[in-house]
C-alpha cells in the first residue's frame, strides 16, 4: 500500500483528477484533497461529506454558559448571604449582565472547541514530500492504492509523487 | 491564475519573517524600552504606595481610569472591520482583517491591566474572583467593576482566540514554505506547532470557516456590551454628567472611532515600513476612510446631543461641570478635543483626497488624542467638581502616570512589532481565497462542471 | 430597631474645629502633612465647610460641618466590587477595611465627598503612636475610610447596657464629635426612639438634609433657618 500524490495548479485540473477518480470507482475515504484556500465547495472526493455542526454547538454553548453564569451569581450570592442594607442579595439586572458575557463566552469556547474536534486539530498526522505546493497555491491530491494502480487521474499534474 | 505570480506578490508580507530585520529589530528594542519605563513605574508605585500617582480627593480617578478606557476603546477596530465586514461580506476587508485583530488582542491585554494598576492594593485583586474562601464573603455582582471583569475576560478570550483561529492555516502555509528550505530550524517547528497539524482538506475549510462566522456573529455584540459596561462604570455613578443614560451607545460609538483610528495609523505605518502597497492599497483605505468620517459625524452626534441636554437642563450640579468644560478650566482641552475630533476630519474625510492613506494616517492621529482627552474630560472634569462646592479640587500626573502611559503605549508596540516577526500581517489564505473568488467571477465558464458530470456507463459505477 | 442619627445645628456651629480635632484623635486618623494636604489629601472625617453669603461688606459666613452621612440608600454601597462596604441592621454605613482593595469607585459615587482614601501610611514619629486609640484599627495604604459614627463607643455602649441588662439611654453614648462641640450643636442618638433628643430636633421646622435631591435619605439632619 503506497500513497501518490499530486500537485495541481489550478481547481479545474484538481476537479478532472477527482472526476476521473471517482469515474473509477476510488473509495473516497482513499482520497485526500488539501489545498491552502478554501475552495469551492464541490472540490471533494465523490462520496465525501462535508458538514459542520459549529453553528448548533455555539447555540448549545450560549445556554450552557449563561446558565453556568446565572447559576454562579444566583447560587453563590445566596450561599453567601451577606448584609446588603435592604438590597436584595441576588439582583436581577446585574445578574442578566453577567449572564449575558456567560452565552457569549459559552459560545465562543463551544465554537472553538467544535472547530478544533471536526478539524481534528492538533493533528499528528505526517505531511507529505509535495507539501511545498501547498505555500504556492497549488492543490495536493494524495490517493491510497496498490502499486502501479492507474495514474491516468494526475495526467494534469505538475509533480507527482509516490510514498 | 494565482500560483507563482500570486505568491511572488506576497513576498512583503513574508519578509518580515525571514531572517533578520535590522530596522524592525531597532523596533523592538526601542518599544521593549518602553515597556521597562512601564514596568519600572508600576513597580515604584507599588513599592511606595499609590500616593506617588497624582490622584487625590475629590479627584480619586485620573489617568488611570483614563488610560483604560482608552485602551478597551481602541480594542473595537479589529471587531468592526474583522467581525462586521465579515458579516456584510464586504470582499475588501482581506487584507485588514490579521492587523485590525491584531490591535483587537494587545489593546485589550494593555486595557487590562490597569484595573490593576489603579487599585490601592492591587496584591488583593483576588478578591474580586468568585472562588471560595474560608472568610465567608464574596464579591457583589451588583459592581459594574464586577460587570467589567466578565466583559473583558470573555471578549479578550474571543479576540485571541478570534485572532489564532484564522491564523492557523497562515501557520500551515508559512510551515510548508520553511519545510522546504530546512525541515529541522526553529522557524519550521514554530511554525509546524502553531499550525496544529493543519491539513486544509475540505472538511476542515469548511468547519474552519463555519466556526469564523460564528465567531464573527457572536463577537460583534460582545464588543458592543464591552463597552456599555465599561461606560457603565460612570452611568451608573450619581456624580454629575456622568449619570447619563446616552453613555452606553456614545461610549460604543466613541470606542469604534478611536479603533478606526489607530487602525488607520497602523495601516499606514505597516504600508510604508513593510511596502505593502498591494494589499493596504488606496482602496482600502478610501473604504476605511468611509466608515471614519461616518463614526466621526456619529461622534459629534451624540457628543452635541449629550451637552445640549445638560446645558438645557441646567441642573446645578451638571450645569457646574458643564460650565468648566466649555469656558473653564478644561475649556483648552474640550475645544481641542471638538477640533481634532469633528472640525478636522470632517473637513478632511469628506473628500477623495482626505481618505489618501497619509491623510487618513494624520487625521487619525488626531482622533487618538482627541479621544483620550474625551475620556479625560469625562473622569477628571467631573470628579473634580463635586456636588457639594467646597470639595473643588484639582488633579496633576505625577511622573509615574506620565510612565504608566507613556510605556503603555510602548507595550503595544512592542506587542506589534514582535507579531509582525512571527506571523504574516495580513492574512494570506483570505486575500488568496478574495483572488480566487474574482478569477472565477472573471472566468466563470468552468465553474459549474460537476465533478459526476462523465459518461453514463461511469456514473451507473460512481 | 435602632437607626442612629445625628442632628448638627448650623445656627449654633461657630466653625471652632473642635470636632475636627477630636475625631482625629479618636479614630487614629492620619494627618498627612503640609505638602500632602496641598496636593488634595488632607483627611478630615468631620470637615468643616465654609461658605460665604452676600458680597462684602454685607458678607455671612456659614460653617456646615459635614461627615459621613450614613444614607440609607447610599449609593456608595451598591458599586463596591468586593462589599467592604454595607449597611448595618442599625442603620450604619459600615466600612470594612481589610476587605477593601481600593478601586475608589465608592468615594467617587458619595454625592457628599466624604469618603477619604489612605494614599500613604500614616506617620506617627515616636511617642505620637502613644496617642492611638486602642478600640480603633489603624488602616494602611491602599484603604478608604470614612466617619463610623464613632462605631466603638456604640459598641462600648452597647456592652456595657448588655451587661447590665437594659437599653442603650438617650446621650449614653457621644461621638467624640458631639462631645467636643463648644457650642453643643452636635447630637447624637437614635432616630427611632421617639422620645430621644434627636429625633425630637429631626421634628423640627428648621431640620432639612443635605443634598436632598440625591435622594440618598441621609441620617444626618442639619437645622438650620434660625438667625
């Protein structure tokens, strides 16, 4: 099992490449595309699904760091209940300040933390010998396949390479 | 095409990464100075107590308070161009996006550190945090000072992390181009750990992306509440003119102005000192000078409408502070602060000449005064006349305000001169992605060739 | 239910100082020295204010000693970041000074300025330090204070009435104001026994308050309107 990888100068020619691929019948969990610019959204191996939940975690995170918020004020101003010459202890509006800066930081960490698991960063996994391209502009294609599995795919390529 | 061309253009953006830069080192070294007057008269002032600083009674806050809402003002250009022009999906705010942020980050970590500075004994900061005790007391969350805690923490949380995520894949360009020459220097593995493993597949564009809109849409009404909280800290004060109602959104609209400012400064040093013609172009800066003249008519807006309302109400104890304002003791200070604030730009701005990048840079610096004497005016010129008028006082910086002030400043810019040597100042996955999004509007006839698009015996297989 | 109070004639108050002086010593406040007290920081917890009246020759002078005015909506309270400073069941406005951090947002928010801030450590050159009061703490750099009502005489009071089984009486205990006023124009009791002197003078047509459309409802009822 070895990987080749190619190098493409522009988005067309990686779209011909990922075509003849799938014309092939190339499983898309063999393939991986990596560019330095996100590019349109259909430059994707066949059968691969590209989807985000970061909007739904930053809703779940405003309502967990606003109730974690509230709750700190509300719980502990009552745990400690101190002389407040008539005041109440637990004060609505300040609390819903507060409350507030708790949904924007729940969202934010949510948010983050969901970006960084669907991107599956920090990752460890080794970068290849073309990656030089990437700095260029140029868009890497790697495929898992047998040795001397057809090549027809990186026929536009401007270096190939197999590991 | 972009490729080799496209890339040989952004050689000015990497420059300042490579090697060793004399002039930006110089740079460094002389801000770095700075931050040691910073650090030197913080410390005298807590070796010898906080009676070396200038504040007295009735004038318990001055440079101090001054300074930091100064600085948290400053923090809302990075939100407005960054977050906002994100939203508005307004194609030329690439090329600004990393700089703005960039002042975003450092203005509020200086911000922030003068609560501390202020305070009579800072050593005991920590009892402002909720963490249990056994002395059974705890703070009140019915302080706006506790109300600022919360604000600055979470948006100085948001703007780094607002700052780093976009970053990322800057790191993973910057690790394959320093790769290449010598996969084994110290430049290469800062870059490769930064970078976090970042591969670009499309999953992670698109997550990448997705959680920058977020961001975006979630940062723009914290900045907003950051600084209503921040002018919150006088509203909700009884001392005359500064239990206004209007200061929430004037504060907002004051912090965006003098944000737009120091931006336009910084682009412009950034464009003379690193040539970055090609990406802080002419353009950019007519677009920005824009949105100047209209947060400055903004300004003078809520400026005119808050002393017009003072003055007509003529309550004694307003209309006493309102009166020294105008043609008393701080009358030199609030008509220079009307002049560089509103005369000047508004007589510059206006016209396509005016929003030229030194310009822009000039009236800018400008605002930056004017806007810290706003802020100056607002503290001092009330404190110092109190409700009950035997209680007048007056109110001088000592050498150690004056240093606080003076390194702080020095701070940022040793914060932005060492971000400039490790990071690219602007950012060039967006500005290739702006390129690319153009070719293809230029260039349309590939764009909707389906990847399945082959002959019908393949698909009955794909 | 308590609430203490103190009722200050102005028509009387003929500006000697005396309690000035005596608040000083009572409660271990620092005197800050020429050069300070030019600069703004002279601590005075009873000050007394002088006003001029008319033009001259036609000139009066009104002295208005001033003090804490123990509000009971005070609105220096609710702005403390860490509650060093409340009120009490007994309608004090009480300041804790080793949970004060000083961020000066309080004596910024008393609409009547008399809250004072500790820039420096006090001085008290041998023997002076002989001449603190035991009952009160000295405060360090970095801590506001204000007027307690005397808080350690009530205390004091308060003991020794518990001791022996009955109420604190109308005049037992004197703020070291009140008991050095020359011209006994200050008084000192609770505002809720009806039958106590102050609250009878609080009765009276020439009571007002300072300030009082901050609405902070002092505890302080100056009397004045007579010659």
């Amino acid at each position: 099992m070895s990987t080749l990888h190619a190098a493409f100068a522009t988005p067309d020619d990686a779209r011909r490449a990922l075509r003849i691929l799938g014309a092939d019948g190339v499983p898309a969990s063999a393939i991986e595309v990596r560019s330095s610019v996100p590019l349109e959204h259909d430059l994707h191996a066949i059968g691969d699904k590209v989807t985000s939940k970061v909007h739904w975690m930053a809703v779940l995170g405003a309502f967990l760091g606003g109730f974690a918020l509230f709750s700190l004020v509300k719980f502990t101003s009552e745990a400690y209940p101190l002389p407040t010459g008539g005041m109440p202890i637990v004060s609505l509006p300040p609390a819903g300040v507060i409350t507030f800066e708790g949904v924007a930081i729940g969202a934010i960490l949510c948010t983050v933390g969901t970006v960084l698991y669907e991107c599956g960063l920090p990752g460890r996994k080794s970068l290849g010998p073309l990656d030089q391209h990437l700095a260029e502009d140029h868009i890497l294609v790697s495929v898992e396949c047998e040795e001397g599995a057809p090549e027809a795919w990186a026929a536009n390529a401007l270096e190939t390479e197999r590991v | 095409m972009a490729g080799i061309a496209q890339v040989a253009k952004e050689q000015p953006i990497i420059a300042p990464l490579i090697g060793f830069r004399p002039k930006l080192f110089l740079g460094s070294l002389l801000t770095g100075l700075l931050v040691g007057v910073l650090f030197y008269s913080w410390g005298y002032q807590i070796v010898n107590d906080i009676g070396v600083a200038g504040i007295n009674r009735p004038v318990f806050w001055g440079f101090y308070i001054t300074n930091f809402v100064f600085w948290i003002g400053i923090s809302h250009a990075g939100t407005l161009i960054s977050a906002i022009l994100r939203v508005t999906q307004a194609e030329w705010r690439r090329p600004v996006t990393r700089c703005a942020e960039a002042i975003t980050a450092f203005a509020l970590m200086i911000g922030g550190l003068f609560p501390l500075i202020h305070l009579g004994r800072p050593w005991l900061a920590w009892y402002m945090v909720p963490i249990p005790t056994g002395r059974g007391i705890w703070p009140n969350f019915r302080s706006p000072l506790m109300w600022d805690i919360m604000a600055i923490t979470t948006y100085l949380l948001g703007s780094l992390l607002y700052l780093f995520l976009p970053l990322v894949p800057d790191m993973a360009i910057l690790r394959d181009r320093a790769a290449k020459e010598n996969p084994r220097s110290i430049k290469t593995l800062f870059f490769t750990a930064l970078a976090l493993g970042w591969r670009g597949t499309p999953q992670q564009w698109h997550s990448l992306e997705a959680g920058i809109r977020a961001m975006a849409v979630i940062i723009i009404p914290v900045a907003v509440s950051v600084h209503t909280i921040v002018s919150w800290d006088f509203a909700m004060a009884v001392a005359p003119m500064w239990h206004s109602t209007i200061f929430g959104p004037y504060f907002v609209v004051g912090a965006i102005y003098s944000g737009i400012a120091v931006l336009m400064v910084a682009m412009y040093l950034l464009r003379r000192g690193l040539h970055l013609e090609e990406y802080l172009s002419d353009k950019v800066f007519n677009n920005l000078g824009l949105l100047f003249v209209a947060f400055a008519l903004m300004w003078g807006y809520f400026t005119f409408a808050e002393h017009l309302t003072v003055w007509y109400g003529h309550e004694h104890a307003e209309i006493n502070v309102f009166n020294e304002r105008i043609s008393g003791d701080f009358s030199v200070f609030f008509w220079t602060m009307i002049v560089v604030n509103t005369i000047i730009p508004l007589a510059i701005l206006p016209f396509p000449w005016g929003r030229k990048p030194l310009a822009t840079a000039v009236v800018g610096i400008g605002v930056m005064l004017g806007m810290w004497i706003e802020r100056y005016l607002i503290v001092v010129g009330t404190l110092s006349f109190p409700r009950l008028d035997f209680n007048v006082g007056t109110y001088s910086a000592s050498w150690v305000e004056m240093g606080i002030l003076i390194g702080s400043i020095g701070l940022f810019g040793f914060l932005y001169f060492t971000f400039v040597q490790i990071a690219p100042i602007v950012s060039l996955w967006e500005v290739r992605e702006g390129e690319h999004i153009q070719h293809r509007r230029t260039q349309p006839t590939s764009q909707s060739m389906p990847v399945q698009a082959v002959s019908a015996g393949e698909e009955a297989r794909a | 239910m308590t609430r203490w109070g103190m009722a200050i004639d102005t028509d009387r108050c003929t500006g000697c100082g005396a309690c000035v002086v005596a608040c000083h010593a009572e409660n271990n406040i620092q005197t800050v020295g020429e050069e300070e007290a030019a600069r703004g920081r002279a601590m005075h917890w009873m000050r007394i204010e002088r006003y001029y009246d008319g033009v001259f020759p036609d000139v009066k002078v009104r002295f208005q000693p001033v003090l804490c005015q123990h509000c009971e909506r005070a609105p220096c309270e609710p702005v403390c970041p860490v509650y060093a400073t409340y009120r009490t069941p007994d309608g004090l406005n009480a300041m804790v000074y080793s949970r004060c951090i000083g961020t000066r947002y309080c004596a910024n928010n008393c609409p009547y300025t008399v809250r004072y801030f500790n820039w420096f450590d006090g001085q008290w050159p041998e023997p002076l330090e002989r001449q603190l009061n035991p009952d009160v703490s000295v405060r360090p750099a970095g801590v506001m204070e204000k007027c307690t009502f005397c808080v350690q005489r009530i205390q004091d009071a308060e003991d020794v009435a518990g001791d022996e089984d009955r109420e604190v009486r109308d005049g037992e205990i004197r703020t070291a104001c009140s008991q050095s006023c020359s011209a006994r124009a200050i008084v000192f009791g609770d505002l809720e026994d009806p039958e106590s002197q102050v609250a009878q003078l609080a009765r009276l047509d020439r009571a007002t308050h300072l300030l009082e459309e901050v609405s902070a409802e002092p505890s302080v009822i100056y009397l004045r309107g007579g010659a």
